[in-house]
C-alpha cells in the first residue's frame, strides 16, 4: 500500500470544534528498520500496513505481521520493531486521552494489537487522510483530521473478528483482503483458492462460513457501492463506470444496479442531483 502522507504536528493547528480526543501527532514511515524501546507517556495508535516483526509488552510477545495495529499505552514501557523492516503510519495522543480513548472503546484492556481485515477499506480513509494533510492549514480540517483518524482505529476493531484458530483461517481473510483490492477485475476464485492453498469446494465452504455470501455476492456488492459512488461523486458516463468495474456487458450492469439499489443508474445519479439542486446536501 502506497501513501502520500507527510508526518505531521496536528496539535499545533487550532480546532474550531473542541473534542475528546485531539490528534497531536501523525507519523508515516515507509520503511522502517529501528526498534522502539522505550516507556510511553503518549497514546499512540500504529497501523503496521506491510512487513512483519515483534511486540514485547507486560511480559507478553507478539508476532507482528502485517496489516495490524499496535495500541501504546502509558505508563507500559513497550519493546517493539520489525524484521528486517515494515511499512508503519502511527497517531499519537496526549497522555491524559487515554480515558476517554478507553471509555470509547478503542483501547481494549490487556489487548496490545489487532488484525486489520479489510486493508482496502483502511486504504480509502487513509486517501482521504491525505487530502485533510496536505490542507491542513484550512480551518476545520484539524478538527476533521481528528475524527476521521478515531474512525480509522474504529474501523479496525469494528471489523475484527474472533482471532484465526488456524492457518486456513488467517489464509481465508488474507485473500479477502486481495479480493477487495481487486475487486473491479475477472477474478478466478477457484484459482485464487489454489495460490492460498485452499481446493475450490474448502474454499467455499470456509467462504460461506466466514464471510456469509458467495464470493460472487460479495464482489458484486463492492461494485455496486462504488457505482453508486461515483454515479454521485463524479460525471463519468454510465458505460465507463461500467467498464471500469469490470462489466463489459452495460445491459447486465444495468440489471445488477437495479437489482442492488431498486432504481437505474440514471435515475439514481438523477435522484442525487435532485437533491444537491436543492440544497439537501
């Protein structure tokens, strides 16, 4: 996973709206090979995006392998880098959030790291992370920069589920995850089974069990939420949308898109024109 974001001081960008919990700082390294070491005074959430390594915390190891999330938690002195090195986006806040950061949930007790199952959807608020950055000194995006980062530690733990009992199991959200970045193109489910070593028919039965629709269900109902999307959000032609999700038929797209929102394309993007025209929005 690329990104374009720069590490940034947040704290010292003035908030609109007072908050809970306010964002002090946003760090992004791509590549990093040094260990952490050190007791913490600071709440800090780390998104490990890619690369493996280890956590030692409370007497306790961990295996880290990516995409995860490390919690940093005061006074805890915590112990903790990858091998040989890993791709790390971490927001830090002042101590004295721990509190209400607990209270909302998003630091779980004696728990120190978390798999991150839908690495696409975590890409998608993190592009728009970037775009809050890089206009940082707007008035406002501080205060937006600090909600949309407790949404993205949020969304991790939303999406997680009981840890994996085996290797098929972690395999099976690994190759979710895949299916949900490529989701636009033809996929082989029965050859993508194979690369993660799975035959089609233990595939599908775990599929079923884990994810509770076909994989074709599920790759259908990401098409659709982003052609609904950029039917609202852009001017594309309805053929291009089309194309570009991987529908080269615009006649089954069309079936699809009725059948997912209960109204056509044109009627759905008219529908939200309608409602921008008048100021609903």
């Amino acid at each position: 996973m690329e990104l374009a974001i720069k590490s940034t001081h947040v704290a010292s960008h003035p908030r609109r709206l007072p908050y809970v919990a306010e964002v002090a700082q946003i760090g992004y390294v791509p590549k990093k090979t040094g260990w952490v070491d050190f007791k913490f005074d600071v709440v800090a959430f780390s998104l490990i995006l890619s690369g493996r390594g280890h956590l030692y915390v409370a007497g306790r190891e961990f295996e880290i392998n990516a995409p995860c999330v490390i919690v940093e938690v005061p006074p805890l002195h915590f112990r903790y880098g990858p091998t040989p090195n890993w791709q790390e986006l971490y927001f830090s806040y002042p101590g004295s959030c721990l509190a209400a950061l607990s209270k909302m949930g998003l630091v779980p007790d004696n728990r120190f790291t978390w798999p991150i199952r839908s690495l696409s959807k975590c890409k998608r608020l993190l592009d728009e992370l970037t775009e809050l950055l890089q206009n940082i000194n707007v008035l406002g995006n501080a205060d937006r920069v600090d909600r949309l980062v407790l949404r993205i530690v949020a969304e991790t733990l939303l999406d997680d589920e009981e840890p994996a009992v085996d290797a098929a199991h972690q395999s099976l959200f690994e190759l979710r995850s895949l299916i949900e970045e490529h989701y636009f193109e033809d996929l082989d489910f029965d050859y993508l089974a194979r690369q993660f070593g799975f035959s089609p028919s233990t595939f599908r039965r775990l599929w079923q069990k884990y994810v509770s629709e076909s994989p074709m269900r599920f790759v259908n109902n990401l098409r659709m939420k982003q052609a609904c999307r950029l039917l609202c959000e852009t001017d594309l032609p309805i053929m291009q949308i089309a194309e570009d999700l991987g529908f080269n038929d615009p006649l089954y797209f069309s079936k699809k898109f009725h059948k997912h929102t209960g109204e056509t394309a044109r009627d759905y993007r008219r529908r939200y024109l309608s409602l921008t025209t008048n100021g609903r929005r």
